[in-house]
C-alpha cells in the first residue's frame, strides 16, 4: 500500500491560446472535461507551451462540480481544469491507477475544497492508499475492468438507440408535425384531447386528514413515470373525483422542460396530479395516447411549442395555450401501427434497462473487489 503523493506526479494543464474543431498541421487533441466522459467531441489546439499528456497518464478533472471525474488512454494538451497524474515509477499500470480512481470518485468530491467553484483536495488525492500487485496482476484486473466497463457502456447505448429509432420511425409515418410535411388533417389539440391542469398545492389548506399520492413535474421523464419520490397532499371527496388518473391518461409537463410527457399505466392503484402538470385524455376516436405523447416529443425538439408557450421568468405551457395547440391528427389505422412498434421497443428497452442495471451492479462489484469499498 502506497499513498498517491509518493508514486504520481501532479501536473496542472492550462488554457491553449488557438483551439479548433478539425485537425490541422501543427495541432494536438485539446482535452477538456468533456473529454474524461463517454462519446466526448473532439478539439484541437496548437500551444508551444502547452502541457501534454500521453496514454501513460492518467487525468483527472480539477476544478468544477465533475471534480474528480477520471480519464486515460488519452493523449493531447491538457485544459486548465484538468490535471495529469503521472506515475514515478515503472511498476504501476495507468489503467489499473485509473480504474482505483474511478472507485474513489464518491469520496474525491465529498472532499473537494472551494466555496463557490469545488476544487480537489490535493492533500486529501495524495493521502489515498494504493495496493501495488505485480505489473501482471495490475494489467489482469485492469483488463477486467475495462471489459465490465465497456459492457455497461454498450447497453447504454443500446437504450440511446431505441429512443432514436423510435423518432425515426415517427418521421416516417407522420413527418416533421410542425410543419405537417405529411399534409394531414389538423385540429385544435382541445378537439383531440381533452385537457385540464391538476391541483394546486396551497400549504394553508393542508389538514392531513385527507393524504392522497400525487405527480408532480419531477414525476414525468420523456415516455415514463418516476415514482422513485412520489408527494402527498390533501385531496377532498370532489377533488378525488376531478384529479385521479385513469390508465391511458397523457401527462404533460406545463413548465420546466415543456411539453415533457408520459403516459400513466395505473402504476399505483390510486394517484392525482399537481397543477404543474396537464392531464389529456385523448378522444378514442382521433388519437391514442402513444402518438400524442411522442407528438409532443417531436414538437417539443423542433421548436413547435415555441407559438404556444408563455414565458414570465420561465417558460410554460398554459391550460389555454395547450388548448389551442394546432397539432395534425393522422389516421387511427397509422397511429395503431406506430403504437404496435412503440410497444415493441418499450419492451426491449426494458429488457435494455435490466441489463445495463445488471452491467452497472457487476461493475461496481468488480471495482469493490479490486479496490475494497468503491
């Protein structure tokens, strides 16, 4: 077992004076941040003085709430948030250096210094204790571990996949709704749905006596519901009666990220839904709560509810502006069929879900092995 402040050297990147997005003559990768994290964007610089590292080095983020986020295999110029921490002697092996960081990532930031912009603690990075095997057994697990790292990263992007096939697919059959590409009949979203905002929490007129779950803004991810911190408030006998959910209720988010929707599939045997939310209930007739909710999606991304959305001190989307919405209303053969594939890809994604959740288990318990409590 060694500390960190005898077997790496720690050295300070800085800020290159000529940065590009495409390689030229003359310049090295520019490594920032962005750069320790998966599918980074590549920058280029030229710096006389700037500080390289190569693939024998392992960086960490310095300064800034990703403090402590760790890369390797990397080579280029380093920014002025990053540092270079380069082993001393011949004996130790950058990834396994790398990966043992990584397993210490919770404690680095729990002990960052810096009031308002968090910085490493150097004495604290210096003062962790390493276990030093053989070289072999050092590139043994770091080879494990690359390869764990390297599964859960693959079913990260297996999800990412799905979400984009499915916009796709939307294109396809429907086209871009904010222009109507496709040329279909349109209709006030009122005539489609009908839409109301939930309950607004007044604390004064909180008794208990009455606590009933509710969905807030937070509760509603693109196409799913996060009941992981459901809130309660008082529902009377006839707010019960106005805002329980029923299964195929579409929710939609008024502010934060707008137009944000999910669909509710009775999860819970009893939930309501706060005004910070709109509950639409599609008219059976015109539409399903598949096609509106990617809808939205597709409108949210290409700046259609810019029209219909207010904005005070931040954006939102009113009962009546939702009303007005003009949105084009394709056949109910065609959303049938796209509600078929929607449902297919939600069951694989689930199926994605459960095996980056047993990808990311294995991981952390091979880091936990290697390194002791990560």
């Amino acid at each position: 077992m060694k500390p960190l402040g005898e077997i790496v050297k720690i050295i300070k990147g800085g800020k290159a004076p000529e940065v590009f997005d495409e390689p030229r003559p003359g310049a090295y990768p520019y490594l920032q941040i962005e750069d320790l994290r998966p599918d980074p964007t590549p920058k280029y610089a030229i710096d006389k003085d700037g500080t390289i590292a190569t693939k024998e080095d392992v960086l960490i983020a310095w300064d800034g709430a990703n403090a402590g986020t760790i890369g390797f295999n990397l080579e280029g110029y380093i920014g002025s948030t990053i540092a270079i921490l380069r082993p001393t002697q011949d004996d130790i092996h950058a990834p396994y250096l790398g990966y043992f960081l990584r397993s210490k990532f919770s404690e680095i930031q729990e002990n960052t210094t810096g009031a308002t912009i968090p910085h490493v603690n150097r004495g604290y990075l210096e003062s962790l204790r390493l276990l030093l095997p053989p070289l072999p057994e050092q590139r043994r697990i770091a080879s494990l571990l690359s390869r764990a790292d390297r599964l859960r990263r693959l079913r990260r992007v297996g999800d990412s996949l799905s979400a984009s096939l499915l916009q796709s697919v939307f294109l396809e059959m429907f086209g871009n709704p904010k222009t109507n590409s496709k040329h279909w009949q349109v209709e006030k979203f009122n005539d489609v749905c009908e839409s109301r905002l939930g309950k607004m929490l007044d604390e004064k007129q909180q008794t208990g006596k009455h606590l009933r779950s509710y969905l807030r803004n937070i509760n509603i991810q693109w196409a799913n519901i996060d009941l992981s911190d459901v809130a309660q408030m008082d529902f009377n006998e006839k707010d019960r009666e106005e805002f329980r959910l029923k299964n195929g209720d579409v929710l939609i988010c008024e502010g934060g990220e707008v137009g944000r929707s999910a669909i509710w599939r009775d999860e819970m045997p009893e939930c309501y839904f706060q005004k910070a939310l709109h509950r639409a209930r599609p008219n059976p007739k015109l539409a399903i709560p598949e096609y509106i909710i990617w809808l939205m999606f597709m409108m949210a991304q290409t700046g259609g509810l810019g029209d219909f959305t207010s904005q005070v001190t931040i954006a939102h989307l009113t009962g009546e502006k939702l009303k007005e919405l003009v949105i084009p209303v394709p056949s109910m053969p065609q959303q049938e069929q796209f509600a078929r594939v929607v449902r297919q890809v939600e069951s694989l994604r689930s199926r994605q879900a459960e095996s980056a959740r047993q990808g990311e288990v294995l991981f952390q318990a091979l880091l936990s092995q290697s390194f002791g409590e990560a």
